[in-house]
C-alpha cells in the first residue's frame, strides 16, 4: 500500500450490529463518511433498516450526502425506510453548473431524484459550501432549494482555504465576498 494511501472498505453490517445491539436506546445516528459517503455502502438499505429497528423508541437518523450515482428507486426504497423526523442533508455546492467543481463526477440528474424521493418522506437540509466559483449562486440555490421542499439551506465556510493551495499568496477557491454579506444574500433571497 502507497504511504499515506488507505484502504476503503465498507463497515460491515455486524459492527454496526454489536455497536448498537438490539434495544439500544440512541436518539439520534449520524451517518456520515469520512473518506466516502455512506449512501455508497453496498448494505446502505440494510442498516438503514436495522437502525430503524433499534428501540423502544427508533433514533433518528441522519444522512450526509452528495446525493450523486444512485437511481430514482433506490431513493425511492431509502425514503420508505426514513420517517419525516430524519433528516437527509444534501451537500451540494452550486448550481448543476458548478456543483460538479467540488463535488467531482456528481451528477446533477441523480441528485434531483434523491430530493424528490425523500420530498414529504424526511426532512432536507441543503448544505451548500462556498467557493469562489459558485458565490454568485447563494440567492439561487436558496430560491431552488425553497421549491425542490427543503426544510433548510445551510450556507458553510470551507476550512480548506489558505493552505496548499494558494497560488502566488491566493487562494484560488476562496471566496471574494465575504462570508457575512453571502449570509445576508440568503437571508433576503
């Protein structure tokens, strides 16, 4: 294996298992990939299930995600796994235009069918990070995310700015507005 490389591999569905045995009171399960997003995990749906089985009273869940690469029925099986006090937080920084930027390979089809699978079905949270390339699309993004149903649209400072990056003592992925002024925007949009 290269230095600093990793293995990627799925948690397997009896850690989650022995984790959280059967009757285990939790309130509230956060699935969020750290090198990966969790909705990739080949048994996503069943751990998802086993979860919801968790009790007396289910916790609830909460999935972080790009939304990308999965089909209108796979979503369509996630939501009916959810309940409305879930919560499934979209990470999409832009527009179809400049989402992509970041998220790479995302594919803007496939995230509109995840929004309007889990619609009505869980709660959404649009969580947009800002990037020099997509500052100009707080307001829209804003608008869209009031009319795909989202329940909040969260605008997020990245903390990858000011690092290797930096060309000539710029860094070309930081934003020229201000953090606080792109607040406002979304505030008034």
């Amino acid at each position: 294996m290269l230095k600093g490389a990793y293995e990627i591999a799925d948690l397997p569905l009896a850690v989650v298992e022995r984790l959280f045995p059967p009757g285990t009171s939790a309130r509230k399960i956060i699935l969020c990939g750290n090198h990966g997003d969790p909705i990739y995990h080949q048994r996503f749906h069943d751990i998802l299930s086993y979860l919801r089985g968790l009790g007396p009273v289910p916790p609830r869940l909460s999935i972080h995600t790009n939304g990308s690469f999965r089909d209108r029925a796979w979503w369509d099986e996630t939501a009916r796994i959810l309940s409305r006090h879930d919560r499934v937080v979209f990470s999409i920084d832009g527009l179809e235009d400049t989402n992509h930027l970041y998220r790479v390979n995302a594919r803007w089809s496939t995230i509109l069918d995840g929004i309007a699978a889990c619609r009505g079905k869980a709660g959404m949270i649009w969580k947009f990070i800002v990037f020099k390339h997509n500052q100009h699309q707080v307001e829209e993004a804003r608008r869209l995310a009031v009319e795909l149903g989202f329940d909040d649209f969260n605008l997020v400072r990245s903390d990858r700015f000011g690092g290797r990056w930096k060309v000539g003592g710029v860094d070309p992925m930081a934003p020229t507005i201000p953090f606080e002024a792109l607040l406002q925007r979304v505030k008034g949009a």
